[in-house]
C-alpha cells in the first residue's frame, strides 16, 4: 500500500488500495458484468488487458476494493478526475459488485468510501457520465448518497433485452 492510502473498516467490509495481485479476482466478475452489457458503456467483449489497462488507475486516480470477511475481494471501485485541466477538480468514478455479493451492502459501502476520498482528494464534485436508467437498483444507491439527476440522455444505451434506455448524468457537490 502506498503512504498516505487508508484502509477502511466497516463492519462485514474492508475497503483498501487495490494491488496487482488483485486484478485476478476483480477480472473474475468484471468480465460477467461486462459482458453481459446491461449496466457498462464497455464493449461486451471487452478483452483482460483493456479492462485491466481501463480499471486499474494510476495517480490522480484511484481503484480500491471492498474484501469481505473472509478476505474476498466482493467489489472494486475506481475514481479519476472527469475531465483534464480546468476540469480535473470534478472526479469521475465507476463500481462494480461481484454479483454473487450484491445486496450486502458492499456497493454502498464502496460508494461513501469514493466519495469521502475524493473529498479529501480535493475534488469539489462527483459526477457519473453514464448511469444506465434501468439499473435502478445503483440509481437509488447514488440518490440515497446524495446524487441528483442532471439530465437523462433518451435511447442512448442499448441494452441487451429492453433495448434503448437512457443514461442519467448524475452529481453532487462534495
């Protein structure tokens, strides 16, 4: 871990730095997520290194994961700013849940952790480009933790078995 990188507890989820070492067990359920491309603006046939080269930030950003208590990694997140230059003070961020995990509540501890870390990173807001309108389940995570909608591009994602859906643009101050 490098210095200055907490480590978070939250009771049944600890929420770290990713390593390398990590990028197997996230590559485990990143490529079923994405494959089955309801919730991604990630080709479905996204190959490892593109994902690997796609997730696993360098600094400004971000990746962390969430481990469960028996030392799984369960979810992961990544944050970088939005924009370059005189955009760089809104960051950006995407999660992803190992879907055997979901509904433990390890998406929303992954949520607080970005966002107090990107509080303390200096960002003055967080904005999601790209939120698919039928995964409603991470539309009411971000709204809970204190996302607006901004604006719903219609039709702009095609997913797999309901066809074109929108993608809410989502943010809040930090």
């Amino acid at each position: 871990m490098l210095p200055g990188r907490s480590v978070v507890d939250a009771g049944d989820v600890r929420i770290r730095e990713a390593t390398a070492d990590d990028w197997p067990a996230i590559w485990r359920f990143m490529r079923d997520i994405v494959s089955a491309g309801e919730t991604f603006c990630w080709e479905r046939d996204t190959n490892e290194p593109s994902a690997r080269a796609g997730w696993m930030r360098l600094p400004p950003g971000r990746t962390v994961v969430a481990i469960d208590h028996e030392g799984s990694v369960v979810g992961t997140a990544e944050t970088h700013p939005n924009h370059a230059g005189p955009g760089a003070h809104v960051a950006n961020a995407g999660f992803m849940v190992d879907p055997a995990h979901a509904g433990r509540g390890y998406g929303r501890a992954l949520g607080e952790h970005v966002v107090e870390q990107a509080r303390a990173d200096g960002y003055s807001a967080m904005q999601f480009n790209a939120v698919v309108e039928t995964n409603t389940g991470a539309v009411a995570l971000w709204r809970s933790l204190g996302f607006e909608i901004l604006a719903t591009v219609p039709e702009a994602f095609e997913h797999p078995e309901k066809g074109f859906v929108g993608l809410h643009i989502m943010h809040r101050a930090l």
